[in-house]
C-alpha cells in the first residue's frame, strides 16, 4: 500500500464507525485484487476502495444539508432514501477534502450505490467490490457473483444489478431509477435475460 493510501486510510477511520471501516477495508482490498485481475491501475482502484463511503456515516439531515450548500442535485429517490447520497456527498468530499483530483476516482465513487449506463472499468470495479467484499455475507447468490467477478466482469456486474433491484423490490424499499437505467442497459448490451 503507497503512503498516499495509508494517509486517506487513517483518515476515513476518523469518521466511519468500526464496522464501516471494517467493510471499507474489504472494499479497497477487493477492488485492488480486481484491478490485479482485470488489468487497472491498482492504487487508482484502492483509492476508489477506501473513498467510497467517506460519507456514509454522516447523518441523513446532514447529508441533505451538505449537498444544498455544495449545489449537489437531490433526485426525489434520494429525498426518499437520503442514505443514497452518501455516494454523491463522497465523491464531492473526495475532491474536497481528500484532494483526490482523478476525475474516474470521483465518478467510481459516485456511482458505487446505483451504478451508471457505460460504467468505466474502475466504476464496476467499485461496484462490484462493494458488494463482494469478504465482510458480506447477506445476498444469497454470493458465491456464484464472487466467482463471476473473476471470470466475467460484465456479467457479474449485470447479476449484481439483477440481484440489488429483486432485493429492494422484496424489501418494497425506494429504488433510484439510475438503478433500473444501469440495469436495462447492460442487459440490453448483453442481449437477453439473464
């Protein structure tokens, strides 16, 4: 790990609560293994990995509040659900208060939750890392999307998509509609059903 990393990774530790930073850790190792695997800069993706939830832990009012004063647009999922802008209130934060300039370091960690139509490979790498990381353990497809993330990316990254939108739906919980774009998109460019 560069010292660059090691610096923002005691940093965050300041502001997550144990078990955060706890998944935090998975995440920057994850997405470094991914970025091993699918041929990325590895200290771009750990530092993508250790940033991605520098918001999380900020209450919902307060996250509401930072992004009217930073002029971060409020869709009306995130009114709903302002948890899910921790990822938008991250990015800005990451540039911000991090000094993270690397604009595909800001967009991995703005599109982490909901995804994005025509993801770089360092946003599935987030993507993908946040929700494989070896802390989780609740999403009962688990071990076949851990073992697609290093055969297939892009169909890893479409079963987490399928996965994500059928456990809100069950849930009956907010989807942001960047979700369902992601999703249609990318089984669309597959070319059926998954």
């Amino acid at each position: 790990m560069t010292e660059a990393i090691n610096k923002m990774r005691k940093k965050v530790k300041r502001y997550l609560d144990s078990e955060r930073y706890e998944h935090t850790l998975g995440v920057m190792y994850t997405a470094g293994c991914l970025a091993m695997k699918y041929g990325e800069d590895m200290e771009r993706a750990m530092t993508a990995g250790v940033l991605h939830d520098c918001a999380k832990c900020i209450p919902n009012d307060e996250k509401i509040k930072l992004c009217r004063k930073y002029h971060l647009d409020i869709s009306e999922a995130e009114m709903a659900n302002p948890g899910l802008l921790h990822a938008k209130l991250g990015a800005f934060i990451t540039w911000k208060k991090y000094h993270v300039e690397d604009r595909e370091i800001i967009c991995a960690i703005a599109a982490h939750t909901t995804g994005r139509p025509d993801m770089s490979l360092l946003d599935k790498i987030i993507y993908i890392a946040d929700f494989i990381e070896p802390g989780r353990d609740e999403a009962p497809s688990l071990p076949i999307v851990r073992k697609l993330a290093f055969t297939d990316l892009d169909a890893c990254l479409l079963r987490v998509l399928e996965d994500s939108l059928s456990y809100l739906n069950t849930k009956g919980a907010a989807i942001d509609p960047m979700t369902e774009k992601t999703y249609l998109y990318y089984k669309n460019r597959k070319g059926g059903t998954v």
